[in-house]
C-alpha cells in the first residue's frame, strides 16, 4: 500500500518546501501538507549567509534567489548605549572570495515564492494546503496521518517540517515546550521612504545593549526597511495593549542611544512574541518519521542561522534517502550522524553570545568592548569558516 505513495511532508515552511525540491529533484514523489489555509509565508526579513546557497546552487535555484535578494554592504554590530562601531563583517567583494558565495537579505514572502514556484514546477510534488496534521500513526510499513477537517494521507515516510512547535516533536522527543529566554521580540516593516531615522541604510546594523538589541536592515532592494526589536522582561509571555507595550519599550530602553528610540517608536505592536528555542537532542527519527528545522533543532537567532539549517537539512534528507536507495531507517541516522553537530553548534553558540555578545551590561560590556576590539576581517572570517563554509551532503552510501 505505501510503497507507491509519495513521501509525506508535515510544514511548508522553508525547511519543508526545500526537503520536496531535492527529493523531487531525485526522483522521488512527495505530498506537502500545510496546515495555513494558503501557502505562504509572514512579511519580514530575512538573512542568509553564504552557506545556504551551496544548497540553492544544487536545486538550480540562484538565480531565482538573487533575483529577490540584496547584499548588504556589511553586516555591522553598534554598542546601543553610545553608538561606537564594535564589530564589521564585511560583505561585499572579500566575502565572496572567500566563501565563494554572497551574504543575503530577504523579504521572506519573496524567498518564499521562489521555492513555491520551482514546487509548483514539478509533477513530482503535491501541496495541500489547510490540511492542519493532529493525528499520526506509524504502521512499521508507512505511516498515516490525519487532519483537522478528518482526510487522511499515507506515505512510506514521514518528514515533520511543522516548526518549533512540532507536533511530530512533542510526541517522538515528548521535551515539552520550548526554552523561554524572559527575552520578547517586536518587528515592523516601514516604506524606505517614511524613514526619518539617521541611520544607514545599505546594511545590516545591530544595537546590541544591556538586556536588549534592535537590528535593522533594507529589503526589496531599498524599498523597504525592516526593523525587529528584542529584549528582557519579566511580561515576555503576556498580552497587553499597545499602550502598554510602548511604555515597557521606552522604559527597557531608556539609557539607548536616540537613534534605537526613534527606531523603537516606529514598532508595530501586533506581533509581539516569547523568544526561545530549544536544546539540542541526539535524535530526531523514529521508525518512519523524522524531525527537520525547528521541529529538530530551534536555536535563537542570533547567528540568523535558523533558516539556513531547516535549508542545508532539506538537501541533506533528500540526498541521504536517495543514497539509501530509499532504506528509511538507514537514511534517517545517515541523516542524523551528519547534521547533528553543525546545528547543535549553531543552537549552543547562538546561545553563548546571545548574553556575553549581544546584550552584555555593566562590567560584562566592558569585557566584550575591549575583546572585539582586535577583531578585524580575517578573524571575522575564520570565526566563520566552520558555518559559511557550508555543511557536508552525502555520498552514495558504499560508494
Ligand atoms: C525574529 C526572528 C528572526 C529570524 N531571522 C532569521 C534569519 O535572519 N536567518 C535565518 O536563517 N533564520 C532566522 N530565523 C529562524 C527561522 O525563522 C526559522 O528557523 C525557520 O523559519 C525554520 O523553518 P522550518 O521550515 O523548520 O519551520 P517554519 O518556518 O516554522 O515552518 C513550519 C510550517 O509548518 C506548518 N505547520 C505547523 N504545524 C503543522 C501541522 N500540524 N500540520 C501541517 N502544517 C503545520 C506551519 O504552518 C509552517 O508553515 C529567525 C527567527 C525569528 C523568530
């Protein structure tokens, strides 16, 4: 019965969407659930560094990519408190010489489309949209799942690209909620053009102060500007009305230098959301099913590496497959052994700098102003290597 289903995918995100590419592009025929009414993606940005395209580059897709991409000038990071430049990657000409690739910035709803086209491109991939899985079994042979609105899908395997609040998740690995920081995060989008803030434009810039950063950058090729707030507070987990909300910003805030205020009062209050993450887990497969992106491994985003993981484990699972020659189980730990220890890294080090980097107050600020002060580009570089350098995709496997 399962043999000749195609493969199920639980998520259209970026992780799931990517994981049909590449299985599409092996051969295989897989069936994309999402639960959201439409596929699609929330309006914000997003930034990629040079290691996911060696996955773009794979599926054929650069171009498409580039097309609705920029590149920052630099990726720069600002002491909140007085302004003074701490630390610059470069991201321009060296950048690419170096890692071969560009460092990106993205309105997702674009990045989005690109995939959803080149999914929507192959005979060898179905999407179904509001199709919300609550239900899943594994039969030994195949797995079935069920959806709100009561329809069931079988597949030979199962790939649970459904997020950090994974169904799939809760009940293979059962570790509960994700890890709250006490941190919340806001983000608006504004037209370039009704920005009135001093501030540049053409790159990627980070206020990092005591307790809290804002990071901002350009999208749609300078029509846009994105703007995403993030701090401490003992509320992170609660609603409040607007009013509210600007009063606890301007108070969190209040010692930031002007320019982090007058970006603050442009914030849009209606998303507002708890940060966390989760911690690593040597596993991600059982039987026929197994975890990929945030389902497996959420890490903050502090290195803007989320993303790029849920990207480099689609092309991983896929190739992993077909060089199991489709052998789930042997694919699943193949695909496990080889991903767990670049993303685990990602979730612990975005962890690590997330206090001693970002939000660092006190004696502590002064510690991490007079260490990145002797970090110039090539030491940028090499703190990179292992993360820009881009992940290992198998080989066939006994080849
Ligand atoms: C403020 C912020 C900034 C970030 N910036 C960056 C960045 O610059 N660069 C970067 O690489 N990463 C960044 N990230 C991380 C990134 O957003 C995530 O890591 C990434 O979206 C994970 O992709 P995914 O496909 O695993 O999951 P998701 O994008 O969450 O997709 C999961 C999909 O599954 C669907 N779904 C969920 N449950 C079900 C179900 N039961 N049935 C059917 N469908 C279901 C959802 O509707 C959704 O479409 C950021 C995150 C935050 C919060």
């Amino acid at each position: 019965m399962f043999r000749s289903d195609p493969i199920l995918i639980v998520g259209g995100g970026l992780g799931g969407l990517t994981t049909a590419l590449a299985l599409a592009r092996r051969g295989r025929s897989v069936r994309v659930l999402e639960g959201a009414p439409e596929f699609g993606a929330i309006g914000y940005g997003i930034q990629f560094g040079p290691n996911v395209f060696h996955v773009f580059d794979r599926l054929g897709l650069m171009d498409q990519v580039l097309a609705v991409a920029d590149s920052p000038a630099a990726v720069v990071m600002l002491d909140a408190l007085d302004g003074k430049e701490l630390v610059r990657i470069p991201t321009g000409a060296t950048l690419r010489a170096r890692f071969k690739y560009p460092y990106i910035i993205v309105h997702r709803v674009d990045l989005h489309n690109v995939l959803l086209d080149a999914c929507r491109g192959s005979a060898a991939i179905e999407l179904v949209a509001d199709a919300m899985v609550n239900g899943f079994e594994d039969r030994g042979d195949g797995v079935v799942v069920t959806t709100a609105d009561a329809r069931t899908f079988s597949g030979p395997a199962l790939v649970a690209a459904d997020g950090f609040r994974s169904l799939f998740r809760a009940a293979l690995i059962g570790d509960g909620e994700p890890r709250p920081t006490g941190y919340a995060a806001l983000r608006t989008i504004v037209p370039m053009a009704e920005l009135e803030v001093d501030v540049p434009r053409d790159r990627v810039v980070l206020w990092g102060g005591p307790g809290y950063h804002v990071i901002h950058y350009p999208l749609r090729h300078g029509a846009l500007f994105n703007i995403v707030a993030v701090f401490r507070t003992a509320t992170h987990a609660e609603r409040a009305d607007a009013a509210t909300y600007r009063a606890e910003l301007e108070h969190i805030y209040r010692d930031a230098h002007p320019s982090v205020h007058a970006l603050n009062a442009m914030m849009d209050f209606r998303w507002r959301r708890s940060v966390a993450d989760r911690d690593p887990v040597r596993h991600w497969h059982q039987g026929r099913i197994v975890l990929l992106g945030d389902a497996a491994h959420a890490p903050l985003q502090t290195l803007a590496q989320g993303a790029c993981m849920a990207i480099e484990d689609g092309l991983c699972l896929a190739e992993t497959i077909h060089a199991a020659d489709g052998q789930f189980a042997a694919a699943f730990r193949r695909f496990e052994a080889l991903r767990l220890a670049r993303t685990a890294r990602v979730q612990l080090e975005s962890r690590a700098l997330w206090d001693s980097l970002l939000h660092a107050e006190g004696i502590a600020r002064d510690v991490r102003n007079a260490t990145v002060s002797g970090w110039d580009e090539t030491h940028m570089f090499d703190c990179l290597t292992w993360l820009y350098d881009g992940a290992s995709f198998p080989a066939k496997i006994g080849h």
